[in-house]
C-alpha cells in the first residue's frame, strides 16, 4: 500500500468513528488507561459503515489495525488526553470457524472461534521492548521482542564493542500476557467425534477475565508456529491465534440458530393439549413402556428456574435424577438418547471415569511452558448449564464419586491442586444410571443395602426410579412385539438403502417406522428445549403452591406419631418446586399451575414408593435414602445390642450366640435374621467375639 493509501484509511477510520463511536471513545477518554485501555468495534458496525474497508481488515488485519489505531490516536478529543496506548479490538465477526475448520487459507486473517475455555496459563508480564545497558561506556541499547525466542544486542550503540551489557528491567517495555486453550463446545459435537482445541495467545488489558469451564467467542489473527526444536526443525506447523478479542457467552445456546418458523412451531406445539404424551413419545421409543421415567426426563432437560436471591445466594433450578436398575432394561440408551436431544451434554462412563476426569485435573505440560501447573476443566465443567450423563455409576471408584458431592448440590467445584485454589462453575443437571449391587434387585431387601452407593451421593439425588424387570405376560408380549417392529423397520430402512433390487415398498416402510419415530423431531426438540429454557421463566399461582405445601405437609404428618419414621425432608419439598417449574416450562407457561403440581407429586410419590419406603412396614422413611438406615433397622440394631448386653451380664465369656438367637423372638426378630444383624454389627465392630461364638458390646 502507497502512502496515500495509508492517510486514506487512516481518514475512513476517523469518518467511522464520528459517526459510530463518539460516544464510546469519550468515555475512553474518561477512563483512560486506568479502567479501560480498548475501544470495542462491532464488525457489523465497519461492513455497514464500508463493506470493502471490513473485507480489507478481515483478510489484512494487522495492516488495517495499525491504522484503525493510528485513526484513534489521531481523533480530535474534548479533553487533554493521549490515546497513545490504546487498542482497538474487533468484537466476534458474526459467521465465527469452526475449530476443526481451520485450513492455510485462514493464516494472517482475522477469525472469530466459539469454544470452551479447557485451559488457562498464569498471567505472565512479556517484555515487548528490552533496554539493555552497556557495562562499558553506560549507553542504553533497546531491541524489540517480536519473536519467540529472546533478542540480545549485537554490539554497543555507543563504544560499539561487544558488551558485556545488562538488562534494565525500568527502562524496558512490559506488557501482561496469557495463554488460553479454546476447545470446540459439546453441543457442536455430534457422532463421538474428538474435540479439537486451538491456544489463543492474549496480551494487555484482555488477560486474566477467563477461567476454565467458560464459554467464550475468540477473535484473532491466525499465526503459525513451527514444530520439532532447535536442533531439528519440521516443514510442519501448528495454528495459534493472536487475539484481538475474547468474549464470554452469557448466552446459553450460543451456536443454535432458532428461526422465526422454529419459534411458531414451537409455540404452537407448545399450545398442544397433549403436548407431555408427544414429549414422551419423543424419547427414547425404541425402548418401550417407562412413560413416567421419560416423563421426569422431559422435566430434568427443561429444569426448573435457578433463583438469585437479593443477598446473592442461588437456589438451583437445576434436577439431579438416578436410574437404578436390573441389567437389559434400557438405562445406557436412554441415557444415550438425552444425550443426543439435550442442548448441551458431555456422556461419561463410571468406570472410565477419575475424579479428576469429572471435576478437574491439574496438569504440567507443554502449555504452560513445562513449568507451570495449569487447570483443565472436567466433564461436569464442560457440561456447564446443560446435562452430565454418566453411565454406570456404581463401578466407579467410591473416591471418584465423592468428587460429585459438591458439584450436585453447590454447583461449583472447588480445586486445591498443585498450589492453585480456584472454583469452577458446574451448573448442570446430572443423570445417572446404575445397577444394583448383586445384579438384579430383590424387592425384599431394603434398597440402601442393594445400591453400592453412599447414602450422601444418593440423598442429593431430586429423583431416584427404580427399573426392574418383573415376568408380565401381557406387559412382556407388548414389549417383545415393539422390540420386533423396530427391529423389522430397521431392517426394511437397511434392505432398501444396501439392496437396490429389493422390492420394499417405500409405503411399508413408512408404516412400519411411523411406529418407532419420535412424535417430535429431534432437532426440534433441541430447539424447543433451548427456546424455553432462554424465555421461560415460570412464578407459581397460589394453587400450585397450596397444593405441594398440602402434599409435604401430609407426608411429615405422618411422622409425628410415636416411634415413626420421618416420611421425607425439605430436599423433596425443594425436588417438588423444582419438577413444577419444569413442568410450566414445556408449555412455555410464565405462571406453574395446580396441574404442574400435582404433575410434580406423582412423580415424587412413584419414586418415594420405589426408593423410599421402609420394605418391612411400608411406610415412607427418609433415612432410607438420607443415612441407608431405616429406622425399623435402627429400631431393631438398638434392640439387638441391648439383648447382648443383658446375656452378657450373666455368662464370664460373654453371650452365647445361640442364647441370643434363641431369645431374638423377644425383640420381634426371627433367628435368620438376627443372625444376619449380628454380622453386621461385628463388621462395624460394635460387637466383638472374646472367643468362638461368644459377644461382648464394645
């Protein structure tokens, strides 16, 4: 470019910025260098304004950003203040790259990437110029640093001899720098691809506003770096961005497109009277029956509302839900298929899974220079505002289990790691599956001594369903004939694409797959679930809220009576309000109704009647799930160990055992069982055997 050109465009900047930025580069002004040192430009804003200056500064960006800097030192401002220092950064162009799309055709042009933040170095000052003094004659020698590795003079500018010189570091130019890894968001990813991730090399006055775990729009000039070292160097070459910009994405759903077509059909879907039969049938129909499991799964994608309170604590809107239950029936594709529905969604196996692996790893590589330990976010980080489904719950190491204690109810992780103390956000709803601990569920014995889950882990849970897999003729021949359909549909859709000479009728097939598509499309659904989750923001009537208090109070009622168990506690009260709210939401209602309540305490009470009853009196215990006692079996314990300590007195060796087993009728517990107790109270070492056969309490 000739230098008529450069005052050119340095004068089309200045143009822009009267008619665009006045307002915002007087506040600049104001708050300049102390608070601001950035002037934010809208692309938009520049291709309105010119359309060919906007090309030029996309595909030539650091020419065109030096004169859109130049423009900005150059403007005629109110007050006595130099922009000197100033930059001029692009907000996130409108059509952002895929991080996977990179090519060399995108070197040194201005790119706009989305992703999530998985990594993030210190923030370190990078010497920009550096003012090296002569040790000889005194002269100060300054030689910019632009390149990776660091520049030293040659000779003296004065004595023109060859040092030795030392560095002056309050002479030299400094700048804040930082390194971030953007990786591609779960949501975009489809088909188990691998995420791709790209380093953003970020200075001055944009450092230090990201953590892991945030959604962010990065907006730089894409540089090369070339691989191997020194000593052996490849035709190779990694990508890096230069930013210009990072923008965190307030927005939930940033990547989905919501047209004004989706938005009417979604709202008249929305208005239809049987819309929670159509969500139903639209999860999962390949597997068959579970109506009130897909249910409370419809309700766990539409989450209740996060509540922010005037003292700045937050209620969770967000619905933790376990699946536990016997082998075949269907848990990992269901999971599999929210999976694939929700908006956001990261899946992960138990036993692929570490803690580290689900919260966050410190780690020591590469990035952070070898040197330093930086932060990678997690699973349940990534699935930040959207879902975590994790599979196999139970083969987990019970250490890495406990690393999900705070993420489910505080929604935050918290990492001491390696020196580094940081909280990361996990606000996702979690949805687990798990098999009991002998395979199958046997309904006589208390669910707590079945699932080889901490009573802690399970107690945070909103909804715990229980799937078994009871012989039902008529139940099982239903099952079977859908398992068949879909299996025959699925092989006249594979004969029709494979075999071309196959005569299937195209009319056949679609008979035959009417029967196992989902009511709702897919990509609808997503859409529909996004939609609702961005502008539906539900109150309760005073029905609604009458009708739940009704329903909890009732239940505690209960446990007034002497020596009952208490029936539940405020967490399900709080599981209530939540599944209500979630309810109005599929109808993109602003206000829960009584029918969203009652919705809510169906669902509740068929879990409670799975998980929470005491299987020996059958009525509601919390404790079953809270501490994985109910109180018959700490009636019962107490008992026992009384019973011992009364035979113990009368024999010098302790209590016989078969004396004990012979007088268990006197506490209500038949031999087989006390037996049993007894067991158990020696593994916890609340009784010992001072010989064979014979107890002592401890």
């Amino acid at each position: 470019m000739a230098a008529g050109d450069n005052a050119e465009l340095v004068d089309a900047f200045l143009e822009f910025y009267r008619n665009y930025y006045r307002d915002e580069i007087g506040r600049l002004a104001q708050e300049y260098p102390s608070e601001r040192k950035s002037l934010y430009v809208d692309w938009d804003d520049l291709f309105t304004f010119d359309r060919d200056l906007a090309d030029d500064y996309r595909n030539q960006p650091e020419q065109l950003q030096e004169y859109a800097e130049e423009a900005l030192r150059l403007y005629d401002l109110p007050v006595d203040v130099s922009l000197g220092q100033a930059h001029v950064r692009i907000e996130p162009l409108p059509d952002a790259t895929e991080i996977r799309a990179i090519r060399s055709r995108h070197v040194n042009t201005l790119v706009t990437v989305r992703g999530i933040v998985r990594k993030a170095t210190d923030v370190k000052s990078k010497m920009q110029v550096a003012a090296f003094e002569c040790q000889r004659c005194g002269t100060l020698t300054r030689i910019p640093q632009s390149t990776g590795t660091f520049q030293e003079p040659h000779e003296c500018q004065g004595c023109e001899r060859q040092g030795p010189f030392l560095l002056n570091h309050d002479q030299s130019e400094f700048v804040d720098a930082q390194k971030i890894r953007v990786q591609e968001s779960p949501e975009g990813l489809r088909g188990g691809e691998t995420p791709q991730a790209i380093d953003v090399h970020i200075e001055d006055d944009i450092t230090g506003n990201v953590t892991p775990g945030d959604h962010v729009a990065a907006t730089g000039i894409l540089r090369l770096e070339q691989q191997g070292n020194q000593q052996e160097k490849t035709p190779l070459f990694d990508h890096y961005l230069e930013g210009v910009s990072v923008r965190i994405d307030q927005e939930q759903f940033e990547d989905m497109e919501i047209s004004e077509a989706d938005k009417e059909e979604i709202v008249a879907l929305s208005n239809e009277p049987d819309i929670y039969e159509q969500m139903v049938g639209s999860i999962a129909p390949s597997i068959f029956g579970y109506d009130q499991e897909k249910l409370a799964m419809i309700l766990q994608l539409f989450s209740g509302v996060t509540k922010f309170l005037p003292d700045e604590s937050r209620i969770r809107g967000d619905l933790h839900m376990l699946l536990i239950g016997d082998p075949g029936t269907g848990k990992s594709q269901m999971l599999s298929y929210i999976r694939h529905i929700a908006p956001r969604s990261v899946y992960t196996s138990g036993k692929g899974s570490s803690s580290a692996g689900l919260t966050a790893a410190a780690v020591r590589d590469d990035f952070g220079d070898g040197q330093q330990w930086t932060l990678e976010a997690g699973a349940l980080v990534l699935a930040d505002q959207g879902i975590a489904a994790v599979d196999e719950l139970d083969k987990m190491n019970p250490d890495d289990r406990s690393a999900m204690h705070q993420a489910l109810e505080q929604q935050e992780i918290s990492v001491s790691k390696a020196g580094i103390n940081a909280t990361l956000k996990s606000r996702c709803s979690l949805l687990g599956a798990a098999n009991p601990k002998y395979g199958r569920f046997d309904q006589y014995e208390p669910i707590s001594e079945q699932i080889d889950l901490e009573p802690a882990l399970i107690s945070r849970f909103d909804l715990i369903f229980t799937v078994t897999d009871q012989p039902d003729e008529e139940h099982d021949r239903d099952l079977a004939e859908h398992i068949l359909t879909t299996n025959y549909a699925g092989e006249l859709n594979t004969q029709k694409m494979e075999l071309t000479n196959v005569g299937v009728d195209q009319a056949e097939i679609d008979e035959m797959t009417d029967t196992v598509d989902p009511v709702i499309d897919p990509e609808l659904m997503r859409k529909y679930i996004a939609y609702s989750k961005q502008n539906c923001y539900p109150r309760m009537t005073e029905d609604a809220r009458g009708a739940i208090e009704q329903f909890y109070v009732d239940l505690r009622s209960k446990g007034m009576e002497e020596d009952a168990p208490v029936p539940v506690t405020a967490r399900q009260l709080e599981a209530l309000v939540r599944l209500a709210e979630a309810s109005a939401r599929v109808r993109l209602s602003d206000t829960v109704e009584e029918s969203d309540a009652d919705r809510a305490i169906t669902i509740v009470r068929d879990c409670l009647k799975d998980i929470g009853v005491d299987p020996e009196t059958g009525e509601f215990d919390a404790d079953v799930v809270e501490t994985g006692t109910s109180k018959t079996q700490r009636d019962r314990i107490k008992n026992l160990k009384q019973l011992i300590g009364d035979i113990e007195e009368d024999y010098d060796d302790g209590a016989p055992v078969d004396v004990v087993l012979d007088r268990a009728d006197e506490i209500g517990m038949d031999p087989s069982k006390a037996e049993h107790e007894i067991e158990k109270l020696k593994q916890k070492g609340e009784v010992y055997e001072p010989r064979t056969d014979h107890l002592r309490t401890t």
